[in-house]
C-alpha cells in the first residue's frame, strides 16, 4: 500500500524525531517516495528537537543532525525482524546497501531544514511526546475537515 499513498503525494514531509533515522520502515518511505517521483526536491525534512531549555533543544538537534550523518541500514531496526529483513532485501534488489547509505544521508543533508546562528532554532520544532493515552490524538481528530481540491493529500 505505502506506493500508492506515496504516487498521490506532490511533497514528502518528514518530521524527524530522535529515533528517525534508526527505524527502517521510516527511511523505506523516503525510499519509496524517490522511486515513485525521482525528485528530491519534493523532499522537506523538519528535524524535531525535544528539550526544557533553549540550549537542551539545540543539543538534541545537534545529536539528530549527526544521526542523520551516520545513518546505516544495516543498523537499523524494525519492530518484527521479519519485516527488517524484507525491507533490505528490497533495497539490496535496487541499490547495494552502501550506497543506499550514502543516497539516504545525502537526503537528510541536502533536504533538511539546517540553519545556524540565530535563525536555527525557527527549524528546531520544540516537542514534548507524551506517554499518556489521554494526550494522544484520536484518528478522527487527525483527519481534515473536508477534502483539498483535486481529493488527494500533498502531504504525506
């Protein structure tokens, strides 16, 4: 199904949290959006810095930004270790692992909003997850209040 719901996007936004760039199925999107569309341009990666203070937050962006620079496949994980090993054998049959590597980290370098100085914290999105199921948004919360004109999302 992720190929279909991927052909109807213009634009790929992902937002990146800490584990990002360590769980396969989230870099497979990223994947499968390149070969549906060939345009990383299309591509807009918001990393997502969690921390109390001003500086905390910048760490954390700091250590994301960094992951993103060591990301490995080969080290990344999925939830059923069935799934990890499909999901590899998927991008072995197109591209050899390294240079998945290489394409992946060049997407997270070129695509992501990096700033520095003053400006860096516009991109730095504070966030506080939350462990209560209470604070959770239900399904119909997260659904738009009408249909976009032409009955497809532009974001995924």
């Amino acid at each position: 199904c992720l190929p279909v719901f991927v052909a109807g996007c213009k634009t790929l936004l992902v937002l990146a949290g800490p584990t990002y760039a360590s769980r396969l199925w989230c870099v497979m999107e990223l994947f499968t959006f390149m070969a549906m569309s060939a345009d990383s341009h299309r591509i807009c990666v918001v990393p997502l810095a969690a921390g109390e203070s001003e500086g905390a937050r910048r760490e954390a962006r700091q250590q994301l930004l960094a992951s993103f620079d060591r990301f490995d496949a080969a080290h990344a994980r999925c939830f059923l270790p069935q799934d990890r090993a499909a999901l590899l054998s998927v991008i072995e049959s197109t591209l050899q692992l390294d240079e998945f590597n290489r394409w992946v980290r060049s997407v997270f370098r070129e695509r992501s909003r990096r700033t520095s100085g003053a400006s860096a914290n516009r991109f730095a999105v504070p966030f506080e997850p939350s462990e209560e199921p209470s604070q959770l948004l239900e399904p119909s919360e997260l659904e738009p209040a009408g249909e976009p004109p032409g009955g497809g999302s532009d974001v995924v």
